[in-house]
C-alpha cells in the first residue's frame, strides 16, 4: 500500500474514532436497568400455593384488610402509587425478627424523604401482637407512622397472603390455630402491585441490593 493511501486511511480512522467512542457510550448508558416482574411461574413451586401453581396469569398482590400499630385500618389504598417493601414477623420472635427489624428501619432511613416509598410488616402471631403490642414493637424499631405500618389482622387472610400473594413461605397451610409460617423475605412491590424482588432481610449483601433496586424502581416512573 502506498503511503498516500496509508496515509488517506488514517485520517479515516481517526474522523471516524470519535463517532465509535460516542455510540458506545451511548449503547453502555441508555439502556437501564430493568428489574424482572415475577409471576408464579417464576418461583420455586414450594413457594406457591398449590391453588395458583403453575399459573400463566399476571400477578398482583390480592387487597389486604388489616390494622397497624396506631389501630389505623389499612388496605391497599394506603400503598396506592408506591413503592413498598413487605415483610412477615412477629414480635416475640427472638431470632432473625430483630434483624430484619434493623434492616427495615435502615431501609426507612434511606428513603425517609422519599414519599413515593413505604414499607409494611405483617404479624404471622395476630392472637398474640394485639395493637398495644405493635405499638411498643414500633417504638422500639423506630418506625415511623405512616412511613412503616406494622399490622396484624385476621391469621387466615395474613397467611393466604403470604402464600398467595407475596409467595414468602414454602410450607402449605390452611392459617388455622396450628399453622405458623416463618420467613426472612423482603418483598418488594412496585406501583402496580406486582412482584419486582425478593431478598433476605438479614442479609447486609442483600438488603443493600434491595436499596438499589428501589432506586432503579423510581427511575421507571421518571
């Protein structure tokens, strides 16, 4: 190849260098991060209840009826457009209960001025957290009311709930006198009630995962 030509190639490699540069940045940052929307196919079958498994509908958590630590009824309007992070406890739990506590109220911290995001934990022990009991358990952890709903309510509708809605626990049951249920998960529900994540609520690593994927969340509504 003559010089000429070697040269005439290289100016072309050059004028065309930062065109290259520019579409790869761009492919590299205008494609955000999307978080998966789960349905019931997309968990382990152990996790869902036998009523809804294998299940090709779309899923979205059923209405809720309950009554938090200010025995203030809430419902699914009160998490009408929000973001929120659920999670099922009960307070005399001596063990993982006081952890996930702590992440949550980090969580709280985290998003305190983000009006867009909420949390609520649900008692797996209604008969015994009584709205006195939620209360103290509130003040305890540091939650902040209408930030934080800590609830109880009816066991059947909590358990069916957990099982058919937030699909937080692999054992089956009917919610009755002898069933209980116990689960380190933190569910997160975006806007339109669905699935978005799971995490373990007493996993640093994974509580700082679930931190970002709010974020990510937020940014699909911009």
């Amino acid at each position: 190849m003559s010089a000429s030509k070697k040269t005439k190639y290289s100016f072309i490699a050059i004028a065309l260098l930062p065109i290259c540069v520019g579409l790869f940045l761009f492919l590299l940052f205008s494609t955000e991060k999307k978080l998966p929307i789960f349905n019931a196919t997309d968990f382990n079958s152990e996790l869902v209840d036998l009523s809804i498994q294998g299940s090709l509908n779309k899923h979205k958590v059923a209405n809720f009826s309950l009554i938090d630590q200010n025995n203030t009824p809430i419902t699914q309007e009160n998490y009408k457009d929000k973001i929120y992070v659920a999670d099922f406890f009960f307070t005399r739990c001596p063990n993982i209960c006081p952890i996930m506590a702590n992440h949550m109220k980090k969580l709280q911290k985290a998003f305190l001025n983000d009006d867009d995001v909420m949390f609520l934990s649900m008692s797996v022990t209604p008969e015994i957290d009584s709205v006195s009991v939620l209360r103290k358990y509130a003040n305890k952890h540091g939650a902040i009311d209408g930030k934080w709903h800590i609830t109880t309510g009816d066991k059947k509708h909590i358990y069916e709930l957990a099982r058919k809605s937030y699909f937080a626990v692999i054992n089956q049951g009917d919610g009755g006198l002898q069933d209980f249920i116990h689960t380190p998960n933190f569910i997160l529900i975006d806007k339109k009630n669905r699935i978005r994540g799971v995490y373990n609520g007493t996993s640093d690593k994974d509580v700082s995962r679930l931190a970002i994927d709010i974020k990510t969340l937020q940014k699909e509504d911009l």
